[in-house]
C-alpha cells in the first residue's frame, strides 16, 4: 500500500463512509446471519500485445464493486453489485441475507482501521504510466530475439499490468485496505530449422512497478525466450519407466504447488476430500524437508498485505521438517478447527465469495548441494519447468508435462529432452524426497492459480530436490 493513500481516500474512491458501511451490513444481518463483510474492489488493468514486429492489440479494462457475505453457520450467502448506491448495497445485502431467516436485533458496533504492513512498495503507480512508455520495451525485446538467432521467424511480447484498490469492512468493526500492483512482461518466440519448428517462452511478474523492467532483466527476457526454444532442437525423447527426478531449483516448484499444496487447503481436509485429512502431526516427509506457504516475499506475485477477508498476511509453516503442522485456512475453516485464520482467503475479485487458497507456495533450503544431488544420480531426469499439469485433490495423484529439463546419466547432465510427463501422487512423492539443496529460487513467472472457476495470482520456489522414484512417460 502507498503510505500516501489513507482510508479517505478509499472512502472517497468507492463513494462510502462508516455510516452507510454500517447501514449495508445492518441490512445484511436483518434475518439472523451470524456475520457480514463488504468487500469494495476496483481494479485498473492495460495490456498490450506485439506480434510479427509491430504492436498490433492494446486494451484497457475497469472492474468496480462490492461483493457481499452473510454466514449463518458454515452456510453461506453471497451476491454483489456493480452500483455502489445506498439503495443498490442495501437491495443486493437483502439477498444475502436470505441464508437466514430469523430476524434478530442487531447489536450496535464501532468501526476500528486495522493496519498492516506492505510487501509491494513501488515507485511509480501504473496509472501514471503511460503506453508510450511501455512501447519501446516491446520493441527492444523484440528486435534482441531476432538478432539473437537466425533461426527465429516469430515472436510474441505481451506487457500486461493491473492496479488494484481494496476497501474490506465487515460485522466485527474491522476496516482495512490495500493498494495491490501486478504486472508481467512475457516473450514468446518460434524458430525453424531444417523444416521443424520448436516454440519457447520466458515472463517475468510480480507486484513490481516500471522500474523493475530494467535494461537487464529486459535483456534476461529475450535471451530466456531464445535460449529455451532453440535448446529444443536437440533435445530427445527418453525411455520412459520409474526413474530417479531432480527438480530444478525455482519453477519446478510447481509441482510442489499443484500436488501437494492444494491438498493441505482447510477446505479439502474440512470436507475429507483431501488425502492430508488424517495428517497433522504425523511424518509425511524427511526431517530435512520444510514446506511453507508465505504472503510476505518482498514484490513476488502471490505475496498480499491482507488477504480477502481483511486479515493480515503470514508465513504459514506447512511442514515442519518432516512433520504436517497445519492446513491453509479462511474464515470459514479456521472457525472448523478452531484455529485463527492463516490469511489465506482469496477471491478472484468482489463477484466471488472467498475461500482457502495458496500465496506463495516453497520449500525451504536444506543440507545438501545442487552439485552432489547431481553427481549421485546415475540414470534419471533433471527437470526445469513444467506444464499442463492435472491433479486429484483427493487421491493426491497427478500428472505433468515436463517443458524442458535435461537427462542424468553417470552423474552429469548430458541432453535435453521434450515431449515427456512424469505422473505419480503427491503424498508418495513427498515421502520420497531424499535430498533438498540449499539452493531455493522462487519462481519469476505470471502463475495463475485455477480452483472452482476461479483465479488468483501465485508463485512458488523449490531449491534443488531429488526424488527417489517417479514414473517418467517417454519412448516405450
């Protein structure tokens, strides 16, 4: 949040003071809801797009509501307007309060401002920046891929950036707010040799201002880009079978996020869907593997000041060297297991309703190194980046597609290799890691992460981690 943005301003922004906040809510607890929260978004967002080396697409898109909650038990009740009128809030809270249906006196409360830290400071606010100053670095990353490699015969830059204000009140007094930025640059190029085309793509993200797009990380992109499509023309296809993987450090995290992560959200293990249900406190992996979902990394995508039901951010210890401490908690869950919330309640935005969802989901550093973790693998896949990733929640299985990555054979990494998947279950997959580097990278790219229809920026890391067994889908 900018320190020159006060609660005023807010106020200002979505047309409100405390005596219509108060007046919305009232008329949402009318029936007997237990609670109510209001949550005001508008969001700011600008794309622009180059393709075939001019800049051919440019749009711009406002998103301005309120979303609002009523629970009555673990049920709840949820609608949202676009008209911030008294009269349009009081007729949508109406709704909402329809989960109930025994009218009760409402206990009269006063509004306190609940602070917190920022974990996204910028320089320059995006609506202050211009598209005539996004242009020129479109055209610089475009004009570096072409004279990289005379195999290039395309490429695709997108520059895409979103500015977000939050107001959050709700029926305990709390008010709070956030200015959130997100932005990501992304180049994509296609190179031809001998008739056979390979595609690649590299992005850099974050809740980062203008300022971070320097000449070096714009350099970064085009070489990224280049280097990861024409590696693939000599990249193989191995036989496929049980084989030991090593997951590179930062981007491979992925994996981590997709079959683990999602598995230790409360609302899975609250509804015994998830196969962690049973696992708190119990080992599910080595002494030396730490996993932690964290809202508080300096400027990385999935970091938040407050999460969407106005509560402050944290460090949540997933796994505590070996050992399953805790689940991924909303408001919700956390009343279930009468814990405090972890500040984990996201939503898309104010037209959906919160739940349990991942920030920025890592392993922490561990005893070994990326060299040894290398040298004692003798027949197995380095993998790089993944993709296409399917997932059960349940059973904790799943599949993925390995973008790029790198046989081992003796010890050393010897060819690329494309066009695999590694598929196995999570839980297994855990208990099977026999090495962690004290390497961690998180992840630079655009996440997005997908659950119930809805989105919400992440990221995750990994350092460095070898896994004993998965099965590797290659050449029969």
């Amino acid at each position: 949040m900018s320190d020159s943005l006060k609660l005023v301003d807010f106020f200002a922004r979505f047309g409100v003071d405390y005596n219509t906040l108060r007046e919305v809510i009232n008329e949402a607890l009318s029936k007997g809801g237990d609670y109510c929260d209001l949550y005001f978004q508008h969001s700011l967002s600008n794309f622009i797009g180059l393709e075939d080396k001019e800049v051919n697409r440019a749009y711009s898109n406002i998103d301005f509501g309120v979303g609002i909650r009523v629970l009555k038990g673990e049920q709840t009740g949820y609608t949202f307007t676009e008209e911030l009128s008294l009269k349009a809030m009081k007729n949508a809270a109406r709704t909402a309060a329809n989960i109930a249906n025994s009218p009760q006196k409402i206990e009269p409360f006063e509004f306190f401002t609940k602070g917190h830290p920022n974990y996204y400071a910028i320089k320059t606010h995006w609506e202050q920046v211009s598209v005539d100053e996004k242009i020129p670095y479109l055209q610089t990353i475009n004009d570096k891929i072409f004279a990289m490699d005379s195999r290039v015969i395309k490429s695709n830059i997108w520059f895409n950036n979103t500015t977000t204000y939050i107001l959050f009140a709700n029926s305990e007094g709390v008010i709070t707010y956030d200015y959130q930025p997100q932005s990501n640059l992304s180049a994509n190029c296609t190179a031809e040799q001998n008739g056979k085309r390979e595609k690649g793509s590299f992005d850099l993200a974050g809740r980062r201002g203008i300022e971070f797009f320097t000449p070096q990380n714009i350099d970064r992109i085009a070489t990224e880009a280049v280097s990861r499509t024409v590696s693939l023309f000599d990249a193989v296809k191995p036989k496929g079978g049980e084989m030991e993987v090593v997951l590179a450090a930062g981007s491979s995290g992925i994996l981590l996020h997709e079959a683990i992560g999602h598995g230790m959200e409360a609302d899975f293990n609250r509804k015994d869907i998830s196969i962690f249900s049973d696992k708190i406190g119990k080992k599910v992996a080595n002494n030396f593997v730490t996993i932690v979902d964290d809202g508080t990394n300096p400027n990385i995508r999935g970091s938040i000041n407050i999460d969407d039901e106005g509560n402050q951010t944290e460090c949540t210890v997933l796994v505590n060297k070996g050992i399953m401490e805790s689940y991924l908690h909303d408001r919700i869950s956390a009343k279930f297991y009468k814990v405090n919330p972890t500040g984990n309640g996201r939503r898309e935005s104010f037209r959906h309703e919160p739940m349990p969802r991942m920030r920025n989901t890592y392993m922490l550093n561990g005893p070994h190194t990326k060299d040894e973790i290398i040298a004692s693998t003798k027949k197995g896949l380095y993998a790089i980046s993944f993709s296409n990733g399917q997932v059960n929640i349940g059973g904790g299985d799943f599949t993925f597609y390995v973008k790029s990555g790198y046989l081992i054979e003796n010890g050393k990494l010897t060819k690329p290799v494309k066009d695999i998947n590694i598929i196995g279950n999570g839980p297994d997959v855990l208990s099977k890691i026999t090495m962690v580097a004290g390497d961690l990278e998180m992840s630079e790219g655009g996440w997005t992460c997908g659950k119930n229809g809805q989105g919400v920026p992440v990221s995750q890391g990994l350092p460095t981690v070898k896994v004993s067994s998965i099965t590797v889908g290659g050449v029969e």
